[in-house]
C-alpha cells in the first residue's frame, strides 16, 4: 500500500504542520475546558450557547431547507482517502478503488462517500487552467459507480497548498475550476455534492476564505442552482473556526468541520506530521494497565510528556485519550448548527493504523455515538489508505471497524 502523502516523501504539497499544532493545542487547552452541555433552537441562543459569529452569518429560522433535506443523505460515510488527490502520475500505483469495492461500501452500511480529489494536479495553465478529460473520467467513475449503488457522493478539491499558501493569487484558479466541475456535473443526480476546498490553513484563514467562498457559491449556482455545497472553515476544518464563519444566505449549504481528537492517539506515529506524535503504544481509551513509558529516543516535548503521564494516570472519565476529547466539541458543533440553522458534517475523523486494532474500534465506535448522539452526519477518514476500514488484501473490515460503526 502506498501512500503518497505520508510515506517516503513522495508528496510533493506539504501536509500537515498546523494541523498538529491545533490538534496539539486543543489537546492541552480543550479536554479539560468544558464547553457547556449546548442546544438552541435557530436564532435563539440556549442553554448558555454564545452565538460569536459576524453579523453577515445570519441564522435561517427553518429547518426544512434544501441543506437538511440533502444531509439525510449524508449521515455515515467513508472517504476515499489516498486515491484521487494523489499527484497524477502516482493514480493506481497506490490506494485503488473498484466498483465491487463501492458495491461494498453500500453493503458494509455507508450512505456516502467523500471523494478527494486533485483536480488542480491536472489543470492546464493559466488564464483557463483546463482540466484534463483524464481526471473527469476517474471521478466519473467513482460518481457513477456509488450513485448507481444508492450512494450520496460529495467531491471536493483537496490539497490545493497553492490556494493556502496565497489566497489571493490562488483565488482564480479555484474559482475557474470550480467553473468547469459544475459545468461537468449539472445534470448529474442530486445526492452528488460539492465541497469547496479540503482543511484550509495556513494563510487560507476563514476570514479570508469567507469572500472566496462566496464567489465559488455564486460560481456554482450558475450552472448547479440546486446542488449541495459543503464549505469548511478554516484551520484545517477546525470547530473552533466555525465562529469565524460567514455564508452567503444561500439554504443549500451544509458545513463541514474535522476532528482528530485525541490526536496523541488518532495520529501516534504519523511520518507526516510532526515529531510531536511520535510516542506510540497509546491505547483508547486510557489509562493503560500498565503505565506508558515514555520513549526517550522521541525526543519528546514537556507537554507531551505532561500529557502522557495525565493518561498514565487519571481515570478513564478524565483522561485524554478518551471521548472526553472530543465530546463537549461535538456539542459545540450541534449548538452552533442549530443556532445557525445550518446542518453540519463531520467530514472526517479517524486513527492511523498504527493504534492497536482494538483501540482503534473503541475510538472509531465512542466517536460514532458521540457524532450521532448530536445529530451529526459523520465520515470516517479512511477506506482502505492509512486510517482504513477495509482490509482490501483480505476483502474484509479491519477487525471491530463493522461492529464499531454498525453495530453489527
Ligand atoms: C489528509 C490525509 C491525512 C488525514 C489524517 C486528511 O485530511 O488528506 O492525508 O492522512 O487528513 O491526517
């Protein structure tokens, strides 16, 4: 299996360094401040939910809007992570997908995929950046095989660093090719979605990608006056970005946030991201029956270590590596969509296969019931890549991954 943007540096964008930071930040800061237990009904704040967005996101008071209609179909999904937003010239030579494998997925229980994808790895030169007919008929693919199956599929451009390094300069090319997918896909079914850009950061700030979005919404309702779009914020599709977010007061869109949390254990010996994570033998959740010594050849920061004696040693209700990382910002996440009145997506979650199996279907499951408890639409991060539910060598699920998620 490879993995072009984790392994052996063959990825020539640069994923991750903030990512980290802010996981590592809520890590330290966020599981022990409670966020209060949040619900409200659309433009009313409850239950101590602190509405903090600009004025120009305003709540739209129904909740039968097109956005909560199309988010019935987007309730359990998977993404196929590792394959399309490959670099062109790696496409088949790592992560593949095949039609029996989206047939699967529909089995396994999915109701969705989200599908990275690269398209400006194959976008000609400026002033039109014309996509290649090469990169249409692989989404195609994919779009006609799931919704053919009774799949909902989003799409979305990802890892466009250009777009994130320089917002401005990278502005009218994702606006161009946004253009040519909408103009692609007008007539296609109505459970295919767009996703404007993957985990904006670096220089991508919400406050600057606000304005970009809306241009990309306007773009798209030009051709697709109906289409779902899923915009996420900045800071790597941060929760704690959603207060920054302005949307235009269009009812077909849904947001959509990520969450790795407790990184320390969802991403322990990830290469592609700092040293900060190179402990492994973390459990989910803690405390370990035996405590953790901590590596010394890891080099690791006091915090770090602060945090692994933390889960050498509190209960499990207080410890890090356990849903207590991540379920007071769930909450959050479902005051803030109610307030708003706009569905919110869990677009990815998820842990590296390095975590032991069984911690691995603990956390994929304690975080499936936490998304659900709040009504969230979720999407594990992956199929059959580094996070993966599926075992394509065996043509089965990872072990506990389909009782975890489906209880079955
Ligand atoms: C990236 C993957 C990465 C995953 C977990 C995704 O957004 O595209 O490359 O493995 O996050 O860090």
């Amino acid at each position: 299996m490879i993995s072009m943007d984790k392994t052996g540096g063959r990825q020539p964008v640069n994923i991750p360094t903030m990512k980290p930071l802010f996981h590592i930040g809520l890590a330290l800061l966020g599981w022990q401040l409670a966020v209060p237990p949040l619900t409200a009904q659309a433009g009313t704040p409850e239950n101590g939910f602190i509405p903090e967005n600009p004025a120009a996101l305003q709540p739209i008071a129904s909740h039968h809007t097109p956005a909560y209609r199309a988010a019935k179909a987007f309730k359990r999904g998977v993404n196929l992570g590792d394959y399309l937003e490959a670099p062109a010239q790696y496409f088949g030579k790592g992560v593949t997908v095949s039609a029996d494998e989206i047939a699967q997925i529909k089995r396994e229980g999915f109701d969705h995929v989200r599908v990275p994808i690269g398209w400006h790895q194959y976008a000609g030169p400026a002033p039109d950046y014309t996509l290649s007919p090469e990169i249409y008929g692989r989404v195609d693919f994919i779009v006609t095989n799931a919704l053919r199956d009774g799949l909902a599929v989003m799409i979305n451009i990802h890892h466009f660093n250009r777009l994130d390094k320089d917002p401005a300069g990278g502005t009218e090319e994702f606006l161009k090719i946004w253009r040519q997918i909408a103009a692609h896909y007008k007539n296609f079914p109505k459970k295919l979605a767009f996703e404007l850009d993957n985990e904006p950061h670096d220089n991508a700030t919400t406050d600057l990608m606000n304005p970009i979005y809306a241009r990309a919404i306007a773009e798209i309702r030009e051709t697709n006056p109906k289409r779902t779009i899923f915009v996420e914020p900045g800071d790597w599709g941060g929760i704690g970005e959603l207060k920054h977010l302005t949307l235009p007061p269009d009812n077909n869109v849904i947001v959509s946030v990520h969450c790795y949390e407790p990184f320390h254990f969802t991403h322990q010996g990830a290469g592609w991201t700092t040293a900060d994570v190179k402990q492994t033998g973390i459990i989910f959740p803690g405390p370990p029956a035996q405590p953790l010594v901590p590596d010394d050849n890891a080099d690791l920061k006091p915090w770090v270590r602060e945090w692994i004696e933390n889960y050498n040693t509190l209960p499990t209700a207080q410890n890090p590596s356990s849903p207590l990382a991540f379920t007071d910002k769930l909450k959050y996440v479902h005051a803030w969509s109610e307030y708003y009145g706009r569905p919110v997506h869990l677009g990815e979650f998820g842990a590296y296969i390095k975590a032991d199996p069984q911690s691995r279907a603990n956390f994929y499951k304690a975080f499936r019931e936490a998304a659900e408890k709040e009504k969230l639409g979720w999407c594990i991060w992956d199929w059959s890549a580094n996070f993966r539910y599926w075992d394509p060598k065996i043509g089965q699920p990872m072990p506990g991954m389909r009782a975890a998620l489906f209880g079955k």
